[in-house]
C-alpha cells in the first residue's frame, strides 16, 4: 500500500518520519513549502510537487494541515482524482460539521473517508507516542489501524465521520480550562513566594496533579516558550469548542473564560510561541 503525507509542519513532519522509517512501501510527500518537502525526501519520502499528484500516487492519504479552509483547498484539488481504489485520512484539528460534509463528498466520490486528530505534542509525535481519536467505519478504521499505529499508541475509534474531531475539541477544551487553571494558582503562588518548581512538586502530593504541569512546569520556570504547540493552534481550538457547544444548545462558562485568555494572546502577539505562553496574559493581568 503505497502512502501520500500532506502537512509537514511541526507535527506532520514528525508523523510522516515515523511513516517511512516503519512503512515497507513508497511514501510520497508533499507541503506547499518546498523545504519542508525536501526534508522529508531526504529522510526516504519521495517528493511531490501538488496535493493532486500525491492522492494521484497514493492508496491510502494522510493530510495534517491547519485549518477547515485548508482542508476544504487539499479536498478540491484531489477529489477528480478519488475514486473507491482510494482512502483519506484527515489527522487536522477542524470543525467537526466541516469534516462531515468533506467526508460526504469524498464517500459521494467513492472514496473512503476518516478524521484522525491528534493528542499530545511535537515530542510525542518524534517517539510515535501520540493519542489519535477516529471518526468513521469500524470496516474502515480496522483496515488503517496499522498505519495509524506507526504514528500513536493509544488509538479510540469515537464513532462515525466527525466523532473523532468531536473528542479531539472536547480533550482540547479540557486542556485549556486546567491550564487556566494552573495559570492563574502559580501565579498566585509566585506573588506569594512560591516558584513554579516548587509548587509543582506540592501540587503533586494531592489530587490537583496534572499532565499539563508535570509536562510544562520547567518550561514555564525557563522562560523558554520555544513551541511545541502553539497558541494560534489552541486558539482555533477553542473557538471550535465555543462554536460547537452554541450548536449543541451548552452552556461553557470555564471554556468561555479560557477563550478569553487566548485572544488576549493573541492581541498580545503571541501566536507562534507555544501555548503555555497563556501564562504571560495572567501575569500582566490586574486583580478587578
């Protein structure tokens, strides 16, 4: 089974190395920035020059790209070449009724279809570590299983087409509220005189321990907000999950307060640093 990558940006690039290294067939890649594709050659992918010749070359395609209008761009140019020999799996992060009507046209085209989003960070993507929530068929999702599993270790299938996006919005959203949550008590602690170190190791004597502050607590004592995952990332996400809960009648105060957060960031610049830069916007932020 041949395979086709397009999206090599910080977490596909990282994916589709894992593809070739595990993979015993070609893998043809491709992004719109030819450096990124030229890496990816170097490490045993073969390059392509457009979206189209990489579902035109490949069985099976994988698409990592950031946004639904990007989504929608890859869908356009490759659909005249989908036919029933052809299966796509989208691992981007976008709005779920987005991913539904794409999987519509691309099934309309008799092609399969599956939304594979990603948990976890740049890290976790290099060691082939990732968490990856499927929507689709359970015919279809058994049959890709095994590439998937080149790129994640903890695999769910969610439900039909959108259902993995679904849960990929709801972890995102969850993330966002503890990490709030962690902003604003260690900045608290801090103006108290407790460092972040410190007062990690005391959260995780209770039952406040968390994954985001075991994970970015040195991050945030060094200063060093070098981007694993970034903030314009997570602030698509969690206007995703706004927009998805108006939709489902739910009311997201937590999540409401988190977005806030984020566009504060994003007012601030901080787009292109990594998401744990949100500590930044607590900081500066006056008590009413």
């Amino acid at each position: 089974m041949k395979i086709g990558f397009i999206g090599l940006g910080i977490m596909g690039s990282a994916m589709c190395e894992n593809i070739i290294r595990k993979h015993d067939d070609r893998v043809f890649v491709f992004d719109h920035i030819s450096e990124k594709t030229e890496l990816l050659a170097k490490a045993g992918g073969i390059a392509c020059t457009s979206c189209r010749e990489t579902a035109e070359k490949a069985d099976l395609i994988i698409t990592m790209v950031p946004k639904s209008e990007h989504v929608r761009a890859v869908m356009e140019e490759i659909l005249p070449v989908l036919d029933a020999s052809k299966t796509w799996i989208d691992m981007s992060t976008i709005d779920p009724s987005v991913s539904v009507k794409i999987a519509e046209t691309v099934k309309a085209a008799g092609a399969a279809f599956l939304d594979a989003p990603v948990v976890k960070s740049r890290p976790a993507a290099e060691a082939g570590k990732l968490g990856i929530y499927v929507g689709g068929t359970q015919e279809d999702y058994e049959r890709v299983l095994p590439v998937l599993s080149y790129m994640g270790e903890n695999i769910i299938r969610m439900g039909d087409n959108g259902k993995g996006l679904v849960m990929k919005i709801c972890h995102n959203a969850l993330v966002s509220q503890i990490q709030n949550g962690v902003n604003e008590t260690s900045v608290l602690a801090e103006k108290n005189g407790i460092d972040i170190m410190t007062f990690a190791q005391a959260i995780s004597y209770g039952g406040g321990q968390n994954f985001y502050l075991d994970s970015k607590k040195r991050v945030i004592a060094a200063e060093d907000f070098t981007t694993a995952f970034s903030v314009a990332n997570m602030h698509k996400d969690v206007h995703i999950c706004l927009d998805l809960a108006k939709q489902s009648g739910t009311a997201m105060p937590g999540e409401e307060n988190a977005a806030k957060v984020y566009d504060e960031a994003m007012e601030q610049g901080l787009g292109n640093e990594d998401f744990s830069a949100t500590v930044k916007v607590v900081k500066g932020r006056k008590a009413c």
